[in-house]
C-alpha cells in the first residue's frame, strides 16, 4: 500500500506539471492544438468530401446497377422471345406447308420438337369457328371450354399473321392439367383441299421459364422485379403474384405505365427506386424495385468507418504535434530555465547553441547579454570603488593637512602682530569651512552651501596671501536652490590660486557664478592668472597626463588630481553629459564651467546615472 500510495504521488506532480505546460497561454500547447485543430480540420473537410463523393457515387452504383440488371433481364426475354418466335415459325412451316396437318409426318415432326423443347406445353390448331383441327399432344378438350371467347381466339382473329402473347393463366382447354402457360396465337390462311382457310395456330409456353428469367434479379437484399402488360396495365409475374391478387400487396403500375425511365416512390413509409425497360416484341415492361435504405445503410456504414478514420488521425495527430511542439519548445523551456536562474542572481550560466535557427539566433543574443550584464557589472564595481576612493580623496581634502597646519600658522603669526579681528574672521571662516565640508556625511548639498562654502574657502586663503587677490560669488536666486555634489569648487578655486594668481605681480582676481542654462546648471571658476598653452589646456583632464607630467599640473598636493577627481566624480553620479569644462589664454586667465543637470532634490542625482 505504501509503494502505491509513493506512485501515486509521484505521478500527481507530473500531471500537474504536464497541465501547467499545456495551459492555453504556453506556446508548446498553442503548437499542439493548432497543428492538431488543423489536421483535424482538413481531415474532416477530405472525410465529408469523400463521403459525399462516395454517396453520390454509390447512387448512381445504385441507379446503374438496377437499370443494367434489368436491361439484362429485358434482353434476356427479348432473345427468349424471339427464340419462341423463330419456333412458332418453324412449327408453322412443319404443320402448315402443305395445308396439311393431319399426315404422320407431321406428327414426327411435332414430337421432334416437343422432345427438344421442355417448356412447350402444348400445340393446337382451330379452325375461325372455334373448332378444333389438331392438337399435340393429343388430349380432349373440356367440354366447358369456350375457345372463341378466349383472349388468344380474339387476338388472333382480330389482327391476322401476328403473334400475340397471352397474360400468364392457367392452361383450361383441356381436362386434367393446370399448368401455368403463356399462351402463343397467330391467324393464318393457308390452302387446305384446294380450299383457302382460315385457321388458328396456338402454342402453350410454360410459364416457368419466364419465372425463371425473372426471379434471377438481384437488387440488393430485398430488390426484386416485375413485369406488367403495356396494353392492359395487368401484373404479368410478380416474386409475389398470390399477394398481388389477393389484394394484400400492391405496385404502382399506373406510374410505370407512363415512365420510360427510373422513379423514386414510397411504400409503406421505404423509398424504393424503380427501374423501367419496355420488351418491345411483346409489349411487356420489366420494373425493378431497389429499396434506397440499403443505399442508406451503406452510407452509415462508410459514415462509421470514416469516423473511426478521422478518430484516429486526431489521436494521430495529437501523438505527432505533441513530440514535435515538444522537440521545438525544448530549446525555449532551457532558455526560461536559465532565464529563472539569471533572476535568481546567478550570471555565471550560459546557453548551449542548439535547436531551430531562431532559438540559437536568440541563445547567441541572450548569451552576449550576459556577458554585456556581466561587464557592466564589473564596470559597476568598478565605478562604485571608484566613487568610495573618490569620496575618500574628497574627505581628505576636507582636511588636508598641509592646508590646516598654512592656515594654523597664519592665525599664530596674526596673534603675535595682535591682530585680533583678523585671527576672529580666519578661524570663524575656518570653522565654517569644515562644517560645510562635513555636512552631515551628505554627498550632495544645495548650491547656496557650496557657494558658502567657497566663500570661506577663498576668505582663508585670501587672508593667508596677504590680499594677493580679491574675488567675487554671484549666483541667481533659481540656481542657489539646485543641489549639487559637495566640494566641486574647492579644488577648482585651489587651481586657480596656486597654479594661476601666486605668481602673478599684479592683483589676482576670482569671479565665481552660478546660473541656470536650459537645462543645464552651470557654475564658473575664472580668474584673470597666467593661464595655460593650447597642449596643457588639451591634456589638462587627462589621466596618463597627470601620471606622466605631474608639473605644472601638481604644484601642491593633490591639486591636479583633484580637478580630475571633480570631472570624474561628476560624470559617475551624473553621466558622461556632464562634468568639466576648460577656455583658458597665456597671460590671459582661465575659466572653468561645472555642467550638472538641474536638481531640486538631494538624492535625484541616482535618476540621471
């Protein structure tokens, strides 16, 4: 129990996952059912077109078939017929050549032809009375047989040499026999005793043969034929002629009479489909009755096999689109698998290059994503150290040390000549000076502070030159409320003093300003210093520059670095738009312009990267 109990919960969680797999959204299961609804589609469409190509070729089987086996049936008569009628006129030659019937030779004669045909009953000759002449075999004649009121007396009376059939009856002119027979009658004249006479020929045909021509039809299981009497409409042979006359069956002979071709009627709630042929030489029409369910059962029974057919091609069909979706969606299920992996934070994977030409087209580009993730990644990190050695460096010119031990000195030289306002200003400026460098551990700050913080920056270091140069912060109002990446003038104002006005003879000045330009905030370092050649200016951001050539970049410490490290700390938290910008003549000054996008938040800086 616990191994079945263990089986049927290992077979669960495969259905369900089969059920997952084949909901109506994935593309193994839009595959399966469109290339399934497709073939079954075209299957039905080929089965119903075969099946009505089949039915209406099995009504005209139908339709054909009866009119060929009673065309048969007609001929066969016909030629019976005329055989009959070739022995009429032989008999006729034998008994009536000579006028004479009466001579033993045309008794032998007429025995001959008894003996080699067994379906003549009888042979009789009467005079226009009635009267009999000559009979053979020799049997008596029913006294109540009233020849001249027989049918045959009367045909044959009526219309002189031509041969009449009779309706089948049975055989009244002669006592003890009831054979069924058809009766033969001709009138002809021929020269008895130097005399001419009129006289009767009548031939007895058993009635057998006819039956026997007929009930050879085969119209299907229930199919049969008849024969009826062009003249009078009377029923000649019928498979059920005792019925016919007792009235317990019925035909439509009043249709068949006027048709020259097939009908469709219907008896007792059956469609039959009747097939009519004249037998032109006696006046006879031949119908033969098919009954269409047997047409009907047929096409059930092709409707059943088709059905099986299309039943099986969809179970086919479902097997075969079910191996190929699963062949095609392998190579995409991989990819999602790898997909979900890369989610799960795991970069490391890779696609085989295998499957169809699209999903190796779309492996290769998702393989190359990977490795473009993964180098960004790297270049993030990078980036990121980057910023944290950056940052650092920016700390620690917050506090250099060489500016704090010049700046401590200058208050102890300023204390001993007594100048007490001066050393107030220096160390309130100073103090100042590394609040707003500190801010709170802050990376960006507004640039009302920035400007703050250069103004202490430039009081310090203008009281330390001993008024070499003077400066001058202007700033709009919309700019100074735009925040900005913190301690991006200092190092700018630092260039400008050391390597621009300290070896200047005339007085220095610094103009500083903040502005916005469209959508651009844009603040400016110039002085009117000894300015830089066309090559230095060039080279001035680069860094092998800086590493190769360190002076005049780096005349105090860290002051070159530290404009590169302002251009690439703004273009990492802002993007390679933005950053430093340098016009700067001989003898003329320079100017440096800080492009940053215009911030109203701390923080927003992210938004740009």
């Amino acid at each position: 129990m616990k191994i079945a109990y263990a089986k049927r919960n290992s077979i669960k969680p495969t259905i369900q996952r089969w059920i997952r797999r084949f909901r109506a959204h994935s593309i193994q299961s839009i595959i399966m059912w469109s290339f399934s609804a497709f073939i079954l589609l075209i299957v039905i469409v080929v089965a119903v077109l075969l099946f009505n190509k089949f039915s209406r070729s099995a009504e005209h089987s139908v339709f054909l078939n009866a009119q060929q086996i009673v065309d048969q049936v007609s001929y066969n008569l016909e030629d019976y017929v005329d055989g009959m009628a070739q022995l009429y006129r032989a008999i006729e030659e034998n008994m009536l050549a000579d006028g004479q019937w009466d001579d033993e030779q045309v008794t032998q004669q007429l025995n001959t032809i008894m003996r080699s045909r067994d379906d003549i009953v009888s042979i009789a000759l009467f005079n226009e009375q009635g009267n009999m002449l000559r009979n053979h075999p020799a049997m008596p004649v029913k006294a109540s047989a009233r020849v001249t009121e027989q049918s045959w007396f009367h045909s044959a009376m009526r219309v002189s040499n031509h041969l009449s059939f009779s309706l089948p009856h049975v055989q009244n002119l002669y006592d003890h026999t009831f054979k069924w027979v058809v009766t033969m009658s001709k009138g002809i004249t021929v020269v008895h005793n130097g005399e001419p006479t009129y006289v009767i020929l009548l031939v007895d045909i058993n009635f057998k043969k006819i039956d026997e021509l007929s009930s050879r039809i085969s119209l299907g299981k229930r199919g049969y034929a008849y024969i009826i009497d062009e003249g009078a409409g009377n029923i000649v042979y019928h498979p059920q002629q005792q019925l016919i006359y007792m009235g317990l069956r019925n035909e439509s002979v009043e249709r068949a009479l006027t048709s020259s071709d097939s009908y469709i009627d219907e008896s007792d709630g059956v469609k039959r489909l009747n097939t009519v042929k004249s037998v032109v030489n006696i006046g006879w029409k031949i119908v033969g009755v098919s009954y269409l369910d047997e047409i009907m059962t047929t096409r059930e029974e092709v409707n059943r096999y088709l059905v099986q057919v299309v039943a099986m091609v969809l179970v086919l069909a479902i097997a075969v689109s079910l191996i190929l979706s699963a062949m095609l969606t392998r190579p995409i299920r991989r990819m999602g698998r790898t997909m979900k992996a890369v989610e799960r934070g795991d970069f490391n994977v890779e696609l085989p290059m295998q499957g169809p030409l699209e999903v190796v087209q779309l492996s290769s580009r998702f393989n190359l994503m990977l490795d473009k993730i993964r180098q960004l990644m790297k270049q993030i990190v990078k980036e990121q150290e980057s910023k944290r050695r950056y940052e650092l460096e920016a700390l620690q010119a917050q506090i250099n040390p060489h500016f704090l031990y010049n700046t401590l000195n200058s208050v102890v030289r300023m204390v001993g000549m007594s100048k007490k306002e001066e050393v107030i200003t220096m160390i309130t400026s100073l103090s100042k000076l590394f609040r707003l460098s500190l801010s709170k551990g802050k990376t960006s700050i507004s640039v009302r502070e920035e400007l703050e913080h250069a103004r202490h920056y430039l009081t310090i270091q203008q009281m330390r030159y001993k008024q070499k140069f003077d400066f001058l912060i202007e700033a709009d109002e919309a700019a100074q409320s735009c925040y900005t990446l913190k301690l991006v003038l200092q190092p700018l104002i630092e260039n400008a003093i050391v390597h621009g006005i300290e070896y200047m003879v005339d007085q220095g000045h610094i103009h500083i300003t903040a502005a916005i330009q469209g959508d651009l905030l844009e603040m400016t370092v110039r002085d009117n210093g000894v300015g830089m050649s066309p090559e230095m200016l060039e080279r001035i951001l680069e860094v092998e520059t800086l590493r190769q050539h360190p002076a005049p970049f780096i005349n105090t410490a860290g002051s070159g670095v530290a404009v590169r490290n302002v251009h690439d700390r703004i273009q990492l938290y802002y993007g390679h738009r933005y950053g430093l910008e340098y016009e700067s003549e001989l003898e003329e000054g320079t100017t440096v312009r800080i492009r940053i996008p215009i911030i109203h938040e701390p923080g927003e800086e992210r938004e740009h990267d």
